[in-house]
C-alpha cells in the first residue's frame, strides 16, 4: 500500500509531502497503481521546479518507495495550486481503486 501524507502548518499552507511504499496491484514494473502515482508526484516535483520559485528538498529511496519533499520557503500561489492538483489526482486514484492501494492523510506541522 502507498501511503502519502501531506503535511500543513496552522495556516493551512502546504509544507510539503511524504509518498512511502508500493502499490501492490501487480507485479513489480507492471502495476498501473504505483505508476498513476508516481507520475502524478514526479510531474508536480518538476513543474514546481519549473514554473515556480520555491525552495524545495528532496529525499528518495526508490526500493522503499520513498520520496519526502518539503518546501523549504513559503509556498507560492502558483505552488499552492500545483500541490493541490497532486492531491486531486492522487484523491481520483485512490476512488478508482477502491482506497485498497492509496492511503492518504493531512498532518498539521
């Protein structure tokens, strides 16, 4: 199961994200699941870097199915609205299968 939380400050302002594990919907290399998601955080990590100014961190383990991203600056208008498109995606992702796969939660930090 991928488990991905976001975490926000009191404000309600985006912080950054955690996406740990896999998918388990089928084999290695050939699970939509795991793909769905990590092309959803690997776009949103890539258009922030793109198309916003926010100071970003990164952190990845490819075997654990790690990535811990943080924003390390407050987050732009622009950030904000790419943030909650991942959430919107990943929130389709896990509807469509059925929560058996995706976990998500909000965390306030």
């Amino acid at each position: 199961m991928i488990q991905i939380t976001f975490y926000k400050n009191s404000n309600g302002d985006y912080i950054g994200f955690k996406s740990l594990g896999h998918a388990g919907y089928a084999d290695r290399g050939h699970d939509i699941v795991c793909a769905a998601v990590s092309v959803l955080v690997i776009n949103t990590i890539n258009s922030l870097e793109a198309f916003t100014e926010d100071k970003i961190k990164i952190k990845s383990d490819e075997n654990k199915g790690l990535i811990e991203f943080r924003f390390t600056n407050h987050i732009s208008e622009r950030g904000t609205l790419l943030m909650e498109s991942l959430e919107l995606g990943l929130k389709g992702i896990r509807r469509d299968y059925n929560d058996g796969y995706i976990r998500m939660k909000l965390k306030e930090v």
